[in-house]
C-alpha cells in the first residue's frame, strides 16, 4: 500500500501538478490540505481521468482537506471528532479501506489569531490525541497523514528558518506531538530517517528553496500495526523545483 500526503496550496492552481504527480507516482491514496476551495469547485473530473476518487471537505478560500484514491473506501469523518460541532474550518477527513483508518489533517499553523489562534492550535491537538487513543483502544490499524504544523524537533528546520517563538516550535506544540507518540505511534520519516535534514517545506520568501532552508512539518504516523509494514518513507523534494510549485511536496509512504 502506497499513501502520500500533500499540502498543494490550492488545487486549482496546482491541478496539473497534481495530475501529472498521481501519474507517475500511483499512490493509492492520496491526501491533499489546503485546497482553498468548496466541493463544487474541486477538479474532481481531472483526477478520475487518471483513475482516482474524489472526497472533498472543502472551504471557499482557505483551508480545505481532500482524498483521491485508486482503491475502495468509506468517509467515516468529515470532522475531528471531539471539537465543537459549529467549528467550521475544513481540516480533517477520515476514510476506511481494507480494514485500514486512514486520517488526513490539515493542523492549524496557530501563528495568527493571536494567543486565541494558539490556544484552537492546541485544542485541535489534544481533540487529535484523542482520537488516536480511542483507535489504539479500538485496536484499529490506522494512519495520519498531513500537515501538522509542528517541528518537533531542532532537527526538523533548517537554522535560522523559525523565530524561538513560532508556533510550530513552542514547547506546547511540540509536547502534544510528543503525546501521540507516547500513544504507541510512529514518526514514519524518522524511523527510516533518523537524524539529518529531511524537508517537505520551503518558504517562497527569502530564498528558502534554493538555500535548502526548510522544515519538516508534513508527517505521517503510523499505528502498531502499520508500522510493522514500514518499508519506505520520504518527502517528493523534485516537486519544489517546478514552475509554480506549492511550498510543500509529496510526503510518500510504502508500507508492506
């Protein structure tokens, strides 16, 4: 089984890029943050020419969490379990497919709003922790794929790419990333890569790409189980260097 994980920073402009990648890649399923549009205009003819399914939770000008997939699947949530049910940002689907939960997550960056933007950050965290508890209880071979917004360690940026005070390095932030591998789940990156620069975003300001200033912040874990099937994990950096890139790429995972 093939997963992948992409924040494409609106679908619309990266439609060809998407295509072209579900082409020559062939993950099964593919989750895709920040489409930045509603269900309507979602390019979902293009993606079943290349043979994939569409799920769309969508918003119009912001947020936005998608799945295209070549294989059978079921929506089992179009929202985090656990937040207020009037909390209207799309940035979580849920699906099951040969027996296998699989999450998409778009994480609040918490840098804007304030302290009240920071605190929703943490709030969706431990909303998340708990979903993940209730599926190990289960004893539910899952994964999460997305975009987490959290560097969750020095090693995942490059010096000089975060102020000490950024939300994706505060302590908090990364104490509840901790919390969901005290759950038992694995970092599928670092249990392949275990030390070194191994980025999935690059700034467009400043030069970022071409000083190889990134950060990792798209990740994958994996229950028990699927970590077990572990064979192959790593981040698509050739989609960086495109014409019109998105300041993400592809987060690949291969498992047995």
């Amino acid at each position: 089984m093939k997963l992948a994980t992409w924040n494409v920073n609106s679908v619309r402009q990266r439609e060809t890029h998407i295509r072209d990648w579900l082409e020559r890649v062939r993950p099964d399923v593919l989750f895709l943050q920040e489409i930045k549009c509603e269900a309507p205009a979602f390019p979902a003819l293009t993606f079943q020419a290349a043979g994939y399914a569409a799920e769309i939770v969508g918003q119009k000008s912001y947020n936005g969490v998608a799945v295209l997939a070549r294989v059978p699947f079921t929506v089992t949530h179009r929202a985090l379990p656990g937040l207020p049910a009037e909390d209207a940002q799309a940035r979580y689907i849920e699906i099951e497919t040969g027996g296998v939960t699989l999450i998409g997550i778009y994480l609040p960056n918490g840098n804007s709003g304030a302290e009240a933007g920071y605190a929703y950050k943490l709030a969706w965290m431990d909303a998340l922790r708990a979903r993940a508890a209730a599926l190990i209880e289960a004893d539910r071979p899952f994964a999460i794929l997305g975009d987490f917004n959290v560097c969750p360690t020095d090693e995942d940026f490059a010096k000089g790419a975060l102020p000490a005070g950024d939300a994706l390095v505060r302590p908090e932030t990364r104490s509840r990333y901790r919390s969901l591998l005290w759950l038992g789940l694995t970092d599928a990156i670092r249990a392949l890569h275990p030390s070194g620069p191994v980025w999935t975003f690059w700034d467009y300001q400043a030069g970022a790409w071409p000083r190889d200033q990134g950060l990792r912040i798209d990740h994958a874990l994996l229950s028990p189980a699927l970590a077990e099937r572990l064979i192959a994990a790593a981040p698509d950096r050739e989609e960086r260097g495109r014409a019109q890139p998105s300041d993400h790429v592809p987060v690949v995972v291969e498992l047995a």
